[in-house]
C-alpha cells in the first residue's frame, strides 16, 4: 500500500530544538528506511515540512515505521497519513454506454 505522510508542526516546538545531533540521527534512520523500502521518496514542500511517500501493508505498519525517527521520539513533528489508492477514471473512458 502506498501511503503519503506530511509533518506537521508540533506546538511549543523551537527551532533551536532541532539539534544537530537529533538531526544527523534523523537522517540516518530515515536513510534505513528508505534503504528497507519503506520510504519511497522524501521531499519537503515550501515550509520545509517533510513530505514523504512511503510503502507498507498499512496505515498501522506505516506509523509504526515512523514513530521510530528521532523527531518523532522527541515530539518535535508529527505525521498525518493517508492511504493513497490507484486513481480510477480511466474506467470511465471505456464504459460501455
């Protein structure tokens, strides 16, 4: 299941939070999990929130795999998932009428 997670802010949280050794660990477990398939891209948007695609049996697995990232552990973002599905309307196009 392909599954699309954006961070969001977490209240309270400062930027001098994000330490330098917080953020190389981040990384370097976020580099596991890519090299595990798990996260299939890793973007940031406009804000420099993380947008990530990732690939698990669920939503559930998918958390799961998050929770583990220094950031998370510390509280300094949190993630919204969504399941993403195969856009269909294609269909439409060859309906019989």
């Amino acid at each position: 299941m392909k599954i699309l997670a954006i961070e969001e802010d977490v209240e309270g949280v400062k930027a001098e939070d994000f330490t330098i050794e917080i953020l190389k660990r981040e990384a370097m477990r976020a580099w596991e999990l890519q090299q595990k398939g798990i996260i299939r891209e890793l973007s940031f948007d406009d804000d420099h929130n993380a947008i990530l695609i990732l690939e698990a049996e669920s939503i559930a697995i998918a958390k799961a795999a998050l929770d583990k990232l220094p950031l998370v552990q510390e509280k300094l973002v949190r993630f919204e998932l969504r399941a993403m599905h195969p856009y269909n309307g294609y269909e439409r196009l060859f309906e019989k009428e």
